[in-house]
C-alpha cells in the first residue's frame, strides 16, 4: 500500500473559515471552522472577509493542534479556489499560498461544490450516486461521467437555499431551519408557481408569489409550509428525473440544506419508488467546512493535480464540470 | 367496443408511466400521471390536472403548426391520462451514438427546424432532452413528452429549451456535441430567422453563465 500523505484543506468560499486535516486513506484527523454570522440580512462579502483574517491564525494553530501533528508532516496545502465570494475567496488563498511557500509543499486548488460531493462519497460510502447539492449558494443535480462530474440540473436563478434564507429573513422569523420549522404548524397549502424545466429549477417567481401571501395576510406558518412544500418538491422531482435519466441505482444529498429533515424524507420516498438508496451527508460535513477541502486535495495529490502558486487565482464561478476528476479512475481501494 | 389491453409498459418516467395499448386494432399509448407519494395530495393533484391539461392542449396546437408528435386520442381528466398515437421507434439518446456521422448532422438539422416551429407558434417543449425526441424506423424524428410544455413570449424560455438539449448532448454525448448543436442552430435559424436565432443563443449564453453562483441577498 502506498504510504499515507496528509493535506491541510482551507475554506472561506461564504461565510464559513475552515481548517481540516484529510489523509490520503481517506483520514479525517481534524475539522475547525469558524462560521461569520451576520447581525441581519444576507452575507456581506467584505464583513465575512473581515471575520476570516481575524480568525485565520487562530484556525491553523487550532486545526493541527487538534490532529496531533507538526505542521512539517503536512504533503500538501489545498485552498477552496471557488465558486464563491471574491473577497472571501482571497483570505483563503491567501493564506493557502503563504503555508505552501513557507513549509516548501505542493498548493492544491479545491472547487468548493467537488469538495461538498467527495466529503459526501467519503463520510456515506455512496460509490457512483445521483448527487443533488443543495446550499444557500447553490443547488445543482449533477452526475460523475466520463472523467467529470456532469451537471443535470441548475437552478436558473436563485439557489434552493438562497430561496428559503431569504424567504425566512424578509417574514422575520429567521434563515433556515426557521421557515421549516414554521412549516410545521402550517395548516392550508396555498399554490405558488412550480417552476420545473426538465432537471432545472427556477425559485425566483416562487420567493415573489410567496412574499405577496405574506403581505395579503395569510398566516406565517402556511406561506411557510407552502413554500417549503413545493421548495422541496420540485427538488425531489427535478432529482427523480436525473435518476431516471442517468439510471444510477444511489442518490447522495450534501450541501447545508441536505440537513432539512422534510427534504430528505420526500427524497428517501422518491428513492423507493426507483429502488434507489439514498445517502445524506451528516450535519458535521453538511455545511461548508475544512475537512471536505482537505480531503478533495487529498484526492488531487493522489492524481498529481496540484497549482503553481502564481497560476493560483481565486475563481467566483468556478463550475463543477470544469474539473477533470482523475482520482475516481485510479483504482482506489473501496 | 372492446376495451384498451396494455401490451407494454414502454417508459416508467419520472413523472408518468408510458404504456402501449391495443384498442380495437390500434396500437396506442398511454400516459398516465401517476401520483407521487413523495408530494403532499393536493400539490400532486394540482400539478398533476393541470399539466395533462396543458400537454393535450398544447400537441394539439404543434399538430396543427405540423410539428411532428404524437396524435392524441383521448383525454381521461380523472386519472390524469392521455391516450395518443404510438410511434415505433427508439429515443434518439440512445440512437444517438450508433448513428453514422451524416445522420447525426441531418437529424440534429431537423431537430432544429421542428423546434424552430414550436417556437414561432410560442410553445416551449420544456424537457427537451434527446430522451425525448423519437427515432422511427424511416430515420423520421417526432418530439414526446410535451408534460412541461408552456405557451409563452418570453424569449428566456425558449433559450432554456436549447440550453437543455445542449446539456442532455453535454452530460451523455458530449464527444457528439459541438456538431450536433451547430447543425440544430443551422436549421433552428432557417425557421425564426438569423436574427431571432441570435437573440435567443444570447440567452442561451446568458443562462449557462447566471446559474452558477448567486450571491445571498445579491
């Protein structure tokens, strides 16, 4: 067996800072993250930069602290290079690139949503799945085939997350998990456009439609079991398309919203239906976090896919299927 | 009149299951929308009458334009089914790539022209996939499955339809891609026009590039 190789993963796409350790076995030896949580409304990109410089020292002593190691026994410093927030973006790769020169090792560039689909193959043991990544940020139904991981289905607007979040803020109950919550004591299901387009989604008109019966005067809880509802089910069923279309027999869920108890209990419905088995990435790893950049460069280390410090440039709109994914055809050991 | 026998389950989608029929010396198919556990009852209900509503409607409309689909028979509202004609044939994704290299660019010409047509009478296919073009023995290609279909002026749709079809060649064909959509946009462009056809791939382009990464509350 080849020897083991250790990586430090940075995170700062939105408003996450993390650190984590991932071995090339397929280790976690550490996960810290430092989460920037705005006083209202959305992320601002420069107060979460803000928030990532101050904790960023404090992350890497912590993080190797935590996994019992010299910095110097570390193969490899990988950095998430993107999608994300500019200013977010460059703490981390800032940072990234300083360890990197410093301990004299290779710099590895992460895409962010790759990073949220191999934590998820890793911490489940889903092999070959249908993924459906779902985040404030991002919603996306994508597939590995033919050396890349494909994508299915989008969100022609705004992100599944971003819908609920912004839902939640505006009513003033809160960002998710509070619409969902709220949902619970809804009573009356009221319609709201269901936007499906083949595997693509649409939640801009829905958020609109939605803020209106709030402002008509229907209850809270309804408007919100209504847009949870149908949220989730043009979720499910853009999902069950992909299935049908890729005829892949698992379905694996990450990303922050993959922690919605709702969500998960219609996808693990849907599943039956197409003898599918489902898989959700734990709460620990749902959210962005250090040890799925670790690992994903972990994984980059093993195909030989590391940066040049000076090509090293962050990238905002970094697309998943821009990766050639070589690792999933080396002949890693399951 | 006798009853329909099922002969065959054809295609258990994501949506609805596709059976071929027997009826009175006809071969038919039907669809039916079956309802879906995973929905609360009355969003499934809902969505359910109201898209096998529109899909009837709107085949009977691309018949008229002479868009090549199925012919329909018979609409049953209570169980969310359609009864329609049945083409023999293959679905063109997996057509695709046995097909010899000159077909491929006639058909995805053709391709173009057809929804070039659905599209100056503003119907948007809404699924358009190569799973959902039909191959028939006689190397002529109908469109199916018209579930998600709308009417509409909004040029965005009409890119999101393009933009699918490029991403169902990009995710299963995509050595066959380039080709393909540069044949489809050739003949697309013969039917609305150089003009049209260009306003409409700016979206396209638009599209590909917007659905990325959105900023919270940006």
């Amino acid at each position: 067996m080849a020897e083991e190789r250790l990586v430090l993963g940075i995170e700062s796409t939105a408003h996450t800072l993390g650190f984590g350790i991932a071995s090339t076995t397929g280790k976690i030896l550490a996960n810290v993250n430092y989460v920037y949580k705005p006083k209202e409304g959305g992320i601002h990109p420069r107060e979460a930069a803000q928030h990532h410089s101050l904790h960023a020292a404090r992350g890497v002593i912590e993080v190797f602290r935590k996994a019992g190691i010299d910095p110097k026994r570390i193969d490899g410093v990988a950095f998430s290079a993107g999608p994300g927030m500019g200013p977010c973006l460059r703490v981390g790769a800032t940072l990234a690139r300083a360890l990197a020169l410093k301990l004299g090792k290779p710099l590895l560039a992460v895409n962010h949503g790759i990073a949220h689909i191999e934590i998820g193959r890793l911490v489940t043991g889903a092999e070959d799945p249908v993924v459906l990544y779902i985040a404030g940020g991002n919603t996306l139904i994508t597939a590995y085939l033919d050396g890349r991981y494909r994508i299915f289905g989008e969100t022609l607007d705004i992100a599944a997350g971003n819908c609920l979040d912004a839902f939640g803020i505006e009513a003033g109950i809160g960002p998710m998990p509070n619409p969902e919550i709220r949902a619970r004591e809804g009573r009356e299901l009221h319609p709201l456009p269901y936007k499906v387009k083949g595997m693509d989604v649409s939640f801009s008109g829905l958020l609109t439609a939605a803020l209106k019966l709030l402002k008509k005067g229907v209850r809270v809880e309804d408007v919100c079991l209504s847009i949870t509802e149908t949220v989730y089910s043009m979720l499910t069923e853009t999902l069950e398309r992909a299935l049908a279309f890729t005829e892949k027999g698992e379905i694996l869920l990450v990303g922050g919203l993959a922690r919605s108890i709702r969500l998960r209990q219609m996808i693990e419905a849907m599943a039956k239906l197409h003898d599918a088995k489902v898989y959700v990435v734990p709460p620990e790893y749902a959210g962005d976090n250090g040890a799925m950049i670790a690992w994903t460069g972990a994984l980059q280390l093993l195909s030989g896919q590391t940066i040049k410090v000076e090509e090293s440039k962050v990238r905002p709109k970094f697309r998943i299927d821009e990766v050639e994914v070589r690792w999933r055809s080396l002949s890693r050991s399951k | 009149m006798e009853e329909p026998k099922q002969i065959q389950v054809i295609r258990i989608g994501a949506e609805a299951i596709v059976s071929r029929l027997r009826w009175n010396g006809f071969d038919l198919v039907s669809k039916h929308r079956v309802p879906k556990p995973y929905r609360v009852p009355e969003l499934d209900r809902w969505i359910r009458d109201r898209r096998t509503i529109r899909e009837a409607k709107i085949i009977v409309e691309l018949k008229r334009a002479g868009v090549p689909a199925p012919a329909i028979i018979l609409l049953d509202r209570s169980s969310s089914t359609i009864y329609m004609q049945y083409i023999k044939g293959v679905e063109l994704k997996k057509a695709l790539d046995r097909l010899d290299p000159m077909k491929v660019v006639e058909i995805a010409g053709r391709l173009g022209e057809i929804v070039g047509r659905m599209h100056l009478r503003k119907i948007v296919h809404g699924d358009l996939t190569t799973s959902n073009v039909i191959l028939d023995e006689a190397g002529r290609i109908y469109l199916i499955d018209f579930g998600l279909s709308s009417v509409t002026d909004d040029v965005e749709e009409f890119a999101v339809d393009i933009h699918l079809l490029d991403r169902s060649l990009e995710s299963a064909h995509h050595k066959l891609r380039e080709r393909f959509m540069r044949n489809f946009l050739l003949g697309y462009s013969k039917i609305v026009g150089r003009e049209r056809a260009l306003e409409v791939l700016g979206k396209v382009k638009e599209i590909r590039m917007r659905g990325r990464y959105v900023k919270r509350g940006g």
